[in-house]
C-alpha cells in the first residue's frame, strides 16, 4: 500500500513538506509501541534520510527504540558522523550492523530462479539475510528510509535491498553484488527491473512478508546552482513505493548526452568519500558516459584506502581493478576471492576494461598504491589547481586556454550516459 506519494522534477520539498507527508502516513499506520528505524549510513548524507530519522523520532519519541544504520560491508559510523548526521537522535538508540556474525537467514532463493534471471551469468542459491534486530527484534514498525538513485549493483538503490544488503550478511551480500557484475552493469544501471531486483523481490515475497516493513524512500537532485533539492517523498510497503520513486529518479538523476565524454574530472568530497569502494562511483556512473579513449580525472583529497574493510582492501590491492575476463579468471582460481564475490564484483566495476583511462588524484595515498591496483595517478595539489571546484560548474566548463572539460561535482547523485550506448 502506498501511504504518501508526492514528487516532481522541479519540486523542491522543504523541512516541513518531509514533516507533514510523514506523519500523513505515520499517522495511517496506527499507534506503534516498538519502532525501529533503518537509514543509511554517512556514506549517503545527501539523501536527506538523516533528517527524516530525526523526524522519525520527533513524532514517535521514546517508541523509537532502535536505530540501525544499513552499514552492509561499510565502517561503522562514527560518533562525530552520527552526531552531523542525526543530529536530534539520541545516541544511544544507534546499534552497529554486524555483517559478519550478526545476522539471520530466513530463506534461500533457490539456484534455478537465480540463474533463470540472470540469463545463466551465475548458478547458485542465494540466501536472504538480514539483521537479527530485523528478524526477531519484536518491533511492531520497520521504518527503511533511503534515496533512490541509480546504484551500479541493482540498477536503481533502495527498497528491499536497504534491507537485505544494507543489513544483509556476507554470503548474500558478496552473491548479490556478484549477480550483477557477471550479468553486466551497463544493462543495470538506471533500470528498476533487474536480475537482482527479482531476487531481492523474490525474496521479500517468500520470506519477510510477514515483517512490518514501510519503506521511506526520497528522490534528490541538484539544482542549476548545484543546491541539492528534495524531488520526492514516497511512502509504502510494497513495490509501487519504489517504482513510483525510481521513475521519478530516472527523470532527474540521469543525465543523457548526445556526444560521448572525452574529458571527465570527478570531485569527491573528502567527508563522504575515503577509499575507492565508494569513491569509484566516479567509475560506474561515468562509464556509459565515456569516449573510447577519453580521460577520467578524479580528485579525491579524503582518498586514504581501497576497501572499507580490511580485507576487502587487501584484495583490492592484490588483484587490482583489471577487468571482467581477468577479475572471473582470478576468482574461479583463487579460493579468496570465491568466498568473497562483492569484492571480485568491485573489482569489475571499478575497471574501465581498458576503454578509457582513470586516473586518481589522491589525499593520502601514494603514487604506487594508485598504479599498483591499475589506475594512473596524479598529484592532487597540481590537478585541483587546474580544475578547481570551487570554479567549476556541473556540466560542460571552457578553461582559459580553451580546454573543455565535464564537471560532476558528486558522482553518488546521478548516472550519465551518451545516448547511442543506453537503451531502456
């Protein structure tokens, strides 16, 4: 059931219209005794989920019990991005997902259906997983709150997979991403229907419908003068909540171009972007983008490390970002790598299988870190004082001396792509 829908292309959705479409739905759910919230972690600040929690708390008070940042393999947050982030929460309502151990499989979508959506790519079962405060939490409300946008691993982010990957485990985490880089991004990426998207649904259906489950799902873009604005607020418990947003995402979030790209600088700002994991959005949501032969220059000044995790980024920098034939061959014989497939899916992603060159600008890391994983490398302070973003503007920018340039100022906003290499 959809309990609040509103959202347009030129909307511009303030405090107070989160505050009153909110409670507009809250209040058609009835009272609730044990709620629990699930936003995202600091990773997607601009979704304004941050301050839809804090909404959240102020009309439920002390029935907000639990607070569950959707970490899936990220860092924990820390107190500082908690405190900017969920400003009026209270602290000590933030449990810590724990991908690893702290988790409950409720079902397994079985092998056949996985490799029947996939058109084959892969052949195995996977298992729906989930936190155990979701499982078995005894909340009488599941608040997900989330951004749809275009996502590289599922076509368009949000709905069950806030769930299912962001508090999902290993197992199904590593599979899910797997999925969808064996499948191919560039057929994903921007499309609501996908062969993860069947599986996440497939799972839902068999085994969480019975769990109180409403799904808070935003729409932000920038506007002209790069201001982020709030397209759309959706709430609901089932599938048109995410259609309706993820239509409305397409509309504002994706950016198609007559021309292919041949010169690309990215800018990823320090506070949300640390390692590559994250920071190769740059990657993903130029690629459809990028001329064959064009230049990828990404300034990444809060750039410190390859994975999130430990041993996430021991493989990165062990297998280096190569590209499909290279990252499958490598993980059907490395036994490290089979057991775990988002990194080896990362590692597909984060390859521009050799089309066009990516060259990183680095805060803290150096010049053989960058080349050692496959990337060419470039010193920050010389690159920034060439394009600095304080000067630019999204979009096409002309230099002094004529060089031209695309700008994107925050690559986790939106998705382009040259229109002779995109189909609906």
């Amino acid at each position: 059931m959809l309990y609040f829908a509103r959202g347009f292309a030129t909307d511009k959705l303030t405090t107070e219209d989160l505050r009153a479409g909110l409670q507009t739905a809250l209040a058609k759910l009835g009272a609730r005794r044990r709620v629990l919230a699930v936003p995202p972690d600091f990773t997607r600040f601009h979704s304004q989920a941050g301050r839809l929690t804090c909404l959240v708390h102020e009309y439920y008070g002390d029935r907000l019990v639990d607070v569950l940042p959707a970490l899936g393999t990220h860092s924990p947050m820390t107190a500082e991005q908690i405190h900017e982030m969920f400003p009026t929460v209270p602290t000590g309502l933030f449990r810590v997902h724990n991908w690893r151990t702290g988790i409950t499989t409720v079902g397994t979508v079985p092998a056949e259906y996985v490799r029947e959506v996939s058109e084959g790519a892969v052949d195995f079962p996977w298992p729906a997983q989930v936190a155990n405060l979701i499982a078995t939490g005894g909340h009488d409300l599941i608040l997900s709150i989330g951004q749809v946008v275009p996502h590289e691993v599922i076509g368009m982010a949000n709905y069950n997979k806030n769930i299912f990957v962001g508090t999902g485990g290993v197992e199904g985490i590593n599979k899910s991403h797997y999925v969808g880089a064996a499948y191919g991004m560039e057929r994903m990426m921007g499309r609501a229907d996908t062969p993860v998207r069947r599986i996440l649904n497939y799972a839902g259906e068999k085994f969480t419908s019975h769990l109180p489950i409403v799904y808070v799902h935003t729409v932000v873009s920038r506007d002209s003068d790069g201001k982020l604005q709030v397209r759309g607020l959706y709430i609901g418990d089932d599938a048109e909540v995410f259609n309706r947003a993820a239509a409305l995402s397409l509309e504002v979030n994706f950016e198609m171009l007559d021309a292919p790209l041949s010169k690309v600088v990215v800018y990823l700002d320090p506070a949300e972007f640390k390692s590559t994991w994250l920071g190769n959005k740059a990657v993903y949501r130029t690629r459809m983008a990028m001329a064959d032969g064009g230049d990828l220059i990404i300034l990444a000044p809060g750039l410190r490390e390859f994975g999130e995790d430990h041993e996430i980024d021991r493989l990165i920098r062990k297998y280096g970002y190569k590209g499909t034939a290279a990252t499958l061959a490598a993980a059907r014989a490395n036994p490290e790598l089979q057991h775990n497939l988002s990194a080896a899916a990362h590692l597909i992603h984060g390859s521009s299988e050799g089309r066009f060159a990516i060259t990183y600008c680095p805060g803290q890391l150096s010049r053989a870190e960058i080349e050692g994983v496959g990337f060419q490398y470039a010193d920050l302070a010389a690159m920034t004082a060439r394009y600095d973003p304080a000067k630019l503007r999204d979009g096409v920018n002309t230099l002094p001396g004529g060089e031209k340039i695309f700008y994107i100022s925050n690559p986790a906003l939106g998705l382009w792509a040259y229109r002779g290499r995109f189909s609906k």
